[in-house]
C-alpha cells in the first residue's frame, strides 16, 4: 500500500511539473499589428535612401553617426527607409529586429533604433527591455509582444526581399533602387552622399 501512494504520488508531481512546462513555454498572445516600412525624412520626396542593417554589426554601428548626419542634413529631400537584415553570425540580432517591430507597434520605432545602435552590441534580452522602458514603451505590451513570436515572419520576409535585390551583408544602401557599392566603411558613406546629391540634384 505504501509503495502504491508512492506511484501515485510520483505521477501527480510529474504532472503537475508537465503543466507547469507546458505553461511556462507558452507563447504570449499579441495582434499582429501590420506596420509600414519606418521613414524618416520627407515621406514624399523623390529620392528613396534604404538601408538594410543589423543592430549588432559593428560596420552599421560605425555608420550609425553618418547616417544620422545624412539624414539631418537632407531631411526635407530624402525620404530615408530602414529595413531589417539581422545576419546569422549575430546572435542577438534577429531578436533585436523583433524588437524594433515591437517598439514600431509603441509609435517609438526611431528612438529605440537609436538606442539599439548606442547599445553598440549589448542586445541580450534584458537589455532590449531596459531599453523599451527608456524611450517610454509599456514594459508588459513589449514582453508579450517580444517573447510572442509575432514580428519573426515580417523579419524573415524583410531578410528574403534583401537577398531578392542582392544583399549579401550589412550595412546595404540603395539609392532610387540603384545599390551603393564600397569595399570600405569610408568609401560607402561617400559613395553614399554623391549618388543622394546626384539625385537630388536630377529632380530639382
């Protein structure tokens, strides 16, 4: 008899170990809230900068202060579109994306893409918390969002769309759809400058 409450009682911790499993994998609920691609700049200008970036490439956080640069000083003529392309080899860059989503959901889009490149590659998940909490995004509506899984098929379709139009590395920029080629950081953010001037100078 003794051995038989043993049994039982070993099943039913078993079980409620299961349960609690099965609850703590759960994913979140969270709408699937469909966002445009985040512009910044002048939404109706004929010139259309792109870059597709990673949050933790070191290259794109080199750039980050140029970008800003180029953007500020032509942010009445460009319209300038951030895409996602985390790389494989980066390990918290996918989940970043999903975070900058997250935020976009928070109407913070821009100011937490500014953090993430500040960060300068420290992107585990708490992190990308105490970030969301710095630019002012509810804290509980960016966990469910984050740890939902909601913004990895937009992720992924971004990923595919850059691997469509030959990007093979970050940062890629196109300029009215033409890609900026570079081999250094230096030559890109040039090369970069005088096609947007080029441009820009073709419609006015």
């Amino acid at each position: 008899m003794a051995s038989l409450k043993i049994i039982i009682a070993v099943i039913a911790l078993i079980a409620v170990i299961g349960i609690a499993f099965a609850l703590m994998s759960q994913k979140p609920e969270y709408p699937d809230i469909a966002n445009p691609i985040p512009v910044k700049g002048n939404p109706d200008a004929k010139v259309i900068v792109e870059e597709f970036s990673d949050f933790q490439c070191p290259a794109c956080i080199s750039t980050f202060p140029y970008v800003q640069e180029i953007i500020n000083n032509n942010k009445d003529k460009i319209r300038f579109e951030y895409r996602q392309f985390p790389l494989p080899s980066h390990n918290y860059a996918f989940k970043s994306s999903e975070a900058s989503l997250c935020a976009q959901d928070a109407g913070k889009f821009w100011e937490y893409h500014d953090e993430l490149f500040k960060a300068k590659g420290v992107l585990d998940s708490e992190s990308l918390v105490k970030y969301a909490e710095r630019v002012g995004i509810d804290k509980a509506s960016f966990n469910n969002c984050l740890y939902s899984g909601t913004k990895e098929a937009k992720v992924n379709a971004e990923i595919s769309a850059g691997q469509d139009r030959g990007v093979n590395g970050t940062p890629t920029f196109f300029v009215n759809r033409k890609k900026i080629e570079g081999i250094y950081l230096s030559e890109i953010i040039a090369n970069l400058k005088a096609a947007i001037a080029s441009e820009i100078a073709g419609v006015e």
